[in-house]
C-alpha cells in the first residue's frame, strides 16, 4: 500500500473503535479504554471529562494509542463539546496528531512497519 502516510493511518484507524490510550503526567501514569473513531484522517478518542488523561495532556501532550493492529505515538489536541467535533456534554474529544505508527502482525504484536509522520 503506497497511500500517503495519513491516508494510510486513516484506513487502518477505521478498523477498530475501540483503543487502548496511554498518558503519563502528573496523574501518574494512565491507561483506559476508550471509543474511537476518523475525523478529517485523524485519530479521534473519545473519553469522559474527568478522566485523568485529560490532566496529563494538559501538561504533556504525549499520547500512545494501542490496538491489535497498531500502535501509535503522537501528540494530543483536546477538544470540548463546544469545538469543531460533536461529543457529549461528558465527554472530550482527543484529537490524536500521529507522529510514528508501528503496523502490528496479527496475533503476535510484533512491530512489523513503522511509519513516520513529518513534524
């Protein structure tokens, strides 16, 4: 598959709806799982507005998102209710700006492919 590096990470992210996010902030570390879903061939993650995730992001915005099939690392935008994407009034979105994507092998998450997203 040749597509251009976000087209690519679209269509494997499209793939699952459910992730696995990882923080580490002044909450301490974090893992939880989350919905996911495509915006605009971004990686949306949606989680409730309490969540510690969001603590951390505030103070570094380091994301890892895991799955089956992938692993990607990159840099996390939130977005409220009242942004350009629709959640619910509990919920923020996570707009994930990929920086390196390791394509996973089936079953035996071995990092098989790495892409690398330009800064």
């Amino acid at each position: 598959m040749n597509a251009h590096p976000h087209q690519r990470a679209a269509e494997l992210f499209t793939l699952c709806d459910q992730v696995i996010v990882v923080t580490c902030g002044p909450a301490g570390p974090q893992v939880s799982q989350a919905t996911s879903r495509v915006w605009q061939e971004r990686l949306l993650v949606l989680v409730q507005r309490t969540t510690d995730h969001l603590f951390n992001l505030e103070m570094q915005p380091e994301i890892v998102i895991l799955t089956p099939g992938w692993e990607l690392h990159g840099s996390a935008e939130v977005l409220l209710a009242e942004g350009p994407v629709w959640v619910e009034p509990w919920q923020a979105a996570i707009l994930v700006q990929p920086a390196r994507l390791h394509i996973l092998e089936p079953g035996t998450f071995k990092r098989v492919e790495t892409v690398d997203f330009e800064g």
